[in-house]
C-alpha cells in the first residue's frame, strides 16, 4: 500500500508538472545547455528600462517571468552599466543613438535590437519610437531567447506591415460563441467591471507577443445592448486592462440600434436624428474610452439590418457612421459579406456586385473588410475577386481563426498555410506581382489605412483554443497580420 501511495503521489507531482496549454507560445522554459545559459545570463544581468509608464512596468514583468523561467533570475533594473538596455530612441544616451536613427523612418510601431560594445562592454540595446514599439521589440527579443538563439550578432530591424491587426470574437452576451469550439466566452459580462480576470491579462500578452493591437469584443451578429451605458462600463474595464499592452478594444455595432436601444422609429442612415443618435453615442464611448478603435458592422447580410432597408447603399451606412468616429481617431471596418438567399444573383459574386460601383466613395476611415474567399471561409476556394477591383477603396482581410468549416477542433490543421497561400494569391491588378498581401498591407495603391482580421478561436477553455495544436493558428495569424510577406515554413 505504501508503494502504491509514493507510486499516485509521483505520478501526481508528474501531472503538476505537466503543459497544460495554458501558457501558450509563452513557455520561457528552463534553458539546460550551460553555454546558452552563460551567455544569457551575461546579457540580462542589469537592465535600463523605464518602468514609471504603464508599457513599461509591463515590459518588466514580462522580462522577470521569461528570465525567472529560462535562467531562473529576475530582471534587475539598473542604469548603472546595464547589459541590457530597453529605451525609446529620444531617451538613449547619445553615445548609443546614432546606430538608431533608422527608427524615425520606421512605423511608430517598428524597433530595433542590436548587440553593441559600448563603455568597453558588450551590451544589447532595444529601441524604437514609442512604448509600443518597445514592447514589442522585448518580446522579439525574448522569442530569440526561447529558440536557443545567439544573443553576440544580433541585428534585428523589423515593423508592422499592416496598421490594423485585430481579432474578431464571435462572442455573445450571454457567454455564447457563434463558431465556438473552445468553450465559452472568455468575457466574463456579469462579473465585469469589478473583476478583471488573470485571463484578461495574459490574453493581452498573449496578442502584443504577436503583434495584435486590436479586439472586436463581440458578435458580427450583434446585440445593440453592448452599447448601453452599463456594458460600456465593462468595455471600459477591458480597455483599461489592454491599454499597456499596445491593444485598442472596438465594437460591432447593430444597425439598427437607434430603434432597438435609442426609441428611434428608423435606422435611415440618411435620418437627421439618426445622424445625431450615432453622434452622441459615438461622444458617450470615446468619453469612458479615448483610445475606442471604432465599429465593426456586419449589416445586409443573413437577415441583419442594415442600410439597404431603407433604399441606401453601403457607401451611406458606413459613412454615417465613419463621421460619427471621425472627430476621435475612430475608424469603421464595414463587411463585404453580403450573402443573401433572397437575392438571385450568384453568390460567389453578390459581394463583387454591390461593392465594385462604390470603390473610392466611401470616407478615409472606411476599411471594407473582405472574407479570404468569395463563398464563406471554405477550407479551399480562390482569393476573393474583390481584392485587385477596388484600387480607390482600403481592403481588410478577415480570415477565420476558428475551424468552422476545418472540423471545429476536431481536425488537426494548421491554417497559416492556408493564409499564406491566399495572401500570395495575384491579382494582376497591375501587372504580375499584384498579391492580395499587397493590397491588404496598401503597398499596391498607396493605401495608408490598412487591416487584417481574424476570427478568433478562443474560448474559457484551460488551454484557450479546445485543440492544444489550434494555439498554432491563433500565433500563426498574429505574425501574418504583422508581416503578411511571412511564410508559413518560417512561422
């Protein structure tokens, strides 16, 4: 009996012990080949950071749970002969800023990692424009840390590609997910404001470590309730917690709000009063949430309301609401799928139709966000014909994370290949070379709004995604909507 005791209890400690997926691509596991851990010790021995920001507070706490996992030693900060150096270009000293000056021709985001001799002493130094480009530069340098990467020769320059890169929740009020296959919402609306989970927190890790910068809390297929007063108050909550971490929460906003929630008897997108209703709607958020990103809207499609019911066109519904937003910074991302049974025309080219005569019509802070495919995320069907026939008009790729055509979590897929195929898909739009990634990142026709969506396939689940190996889709997504040129191979 006494062995089979001390044989559960090993076996128990063995269970503990165990990845249970929680931590995601975030491992920071110990490093056992003592050169590799000498070397990294040499580099992260004292650390100049300025922690007196709410970014940077978390860049330390990030350093001090990678190095306390991979070297088991925390991140010392020190401006006293520092080894590692994490500072904006404008507050580099400046014996150290002229091998940085690249960075001012960089997106605000980019970043630059360099080993260097400086004082006689070899020290790393992670610099950029801003905090968010800090950040992000911290958890490039911490991905080379984790790949048993030579820290002597770095030489890392790198920015975002695309200025909008978001995951789309398919998550409804009541804790529901449309595609879901995880579990249910990690959004805890009932507990919000009051408790900001664990969860909140390392899902926003998870996403900067990755380069995603924005959220879409809620259903395309949306409940007008999200944009009452107390549900605000939660969003606020959310974008207070993911502020740090360089990530802007939006929301899909039903058209026909004005009547559901504001006792407007139309939702005309041409109506005075409506007008004014999004208005003030739009003031009451950006008021609890200055850094609001704006609204996705999902409106004439599978029986959703939308601008068509009252004789308008797209072009009048997501600009009534583009101006709405505008004053704040806010931008709308207005989708292109359209698919409706009680149109005859052919479904494969219903978006082409009603979208192509619009090009160049809609406001400066309109993306039309395009599904990869003509039909509805099929596991194969060709790029959609819309990318390469709007030229005047931002173009937003929205892929679908979550497996709902791929055997929900059932089927072991790994979608970045998938992405990438259609990312180098040519359009010929002008001449060969013409890529749908060109279009979506605005190299093609001078575009500087540009986006990248991905519905999300995260629930409460322990390890995030249900499937362990569908966490490699989520990452997989990040990294494309960073740099859309990446192959699946590299990622």
């Amino acid at each position: 009996m006494k062995q089979l005791i001390t044989l559960i209890l090993i076996g128990f400690s063995q269970l503990l012990m165990a990845q249970d997926g929680y931590k995601l691509w975030l491992q920071y596991a110990e490093v056992d080949n003592p050169k590799v851990v000498e070397q990294y010790k040499k580099y992260n021995t004292k650390v100049q950071l300025d922690t007196t920001t709410a970014t940077g507070t978390v860049i330390h706490n990030e350093l001090n749970l990678a190095l306390g996992g991979m070297l088991a030693q925390q991140a010392v900060l020190s401006s006293e002969q520092p080894t590692l150096v994490i500072l904006k270009y404008s507050a580099l000293p400046q014996n150290l800023k002229k091998e940085f000056d690249e960075l001012s021709e960089l997106p605000e985001d980019g970043y630059k990692i360099l080993t260097m001799r400086s004082d006689k002493r070899d020290v790393i130094v992670i610099s950029s424009a801003s905090e968010k480009g800090l950040l992000y530069g911290t958890f490039a340098y911490l991905r080379e840390m984790q790949l048993h990467k030579d820290l002597s020769k770095l030489d890392i320059t790198d920015a975002s590609k695309i200025k909008k890169r978001l995951l789309n929740h398919w998550d409804n009020l009541d804790r529901t997910i449309e595609r879901g296959y995880a579990g249910f919402s990690i959004w805890d609306w009932h507990l919000l404001p009051n408790l900001i989970k664990e969860e909140y927190i390392d899902y926003a890790r998870a996403n900067a470590s990755i380069g995603i910068n924005g959220t879409v809390l809620n259903n395309v297929n949306a409940s007008a309730y999200i944009l009452q007063d107390d549900y605000l108050q939660k969003v606020k909550a959310l974008a207070d917690a993911f502020r740090p971490y360089g990530i802007q929460v939006y929301l899909t906003a039903r058209f026909s709000a004005p009547i559901e929630i504001g006792g407007l008897k139309t939702a005309d997108p041409l109506n005075t009063e409506v007008q004014k209703w999004w208005n003030e709607k739009a003031k009451e958020i950006y008021e609890l949430i200055p850094d609001f990103g704006g609204f996705l809207v999902k409106a004439n499609s599978e029986g959703q309301p939308g601008p068509n019911n009252y004789g308008r066109s797209h072009v009048d519904g997501a600009n009534m609401l583009a101006d709405a937003v505008a004053p704040y910074g806010g931008i709308v991302m207005w989708r292109a799928f359209v698919y409706s049974d009680e149109k005859p025309e052919d479904r494969a080219k219903q978006a082409y139709s009603e979208f192509v005569p619009f090009d160049g019509k809609f406001k400066d802070n309109v993306l039309v966000q395009v599904k990869n495919g003509a039909i509805d995320f099929q596991p194969r069907e060709p790029f959609h014909p819309l990318f390469g026939a709007m030229p005047e008009t931002p173009l937003m790729m929205e892929f679908q994370i979550t497996q709902e055509y791929l055997g929900g979590m059932s089927h072991l897929v790994f979608l970045p290949k998938l992405f990438e195929e259609t990312l180098q898909g040519d359009t010929y739009a002008k001449g060969t070379g013409s890529t749908v990634a060109k279009v979506v990142d605005g190299s093609l026709n001078q575009k500087e709004l540009t986006g990248m969506a991905g519905v999300s396939n995260i629930g409460n689940a322990r390890n995030w995604t249900g499937h362990p190996f569908a966490q490699a889709n989520w990452y997989g997504f990040g990294r494309l909507a960073w740099n859309p040129e990446l192959s699946a191979k590299t990622i």
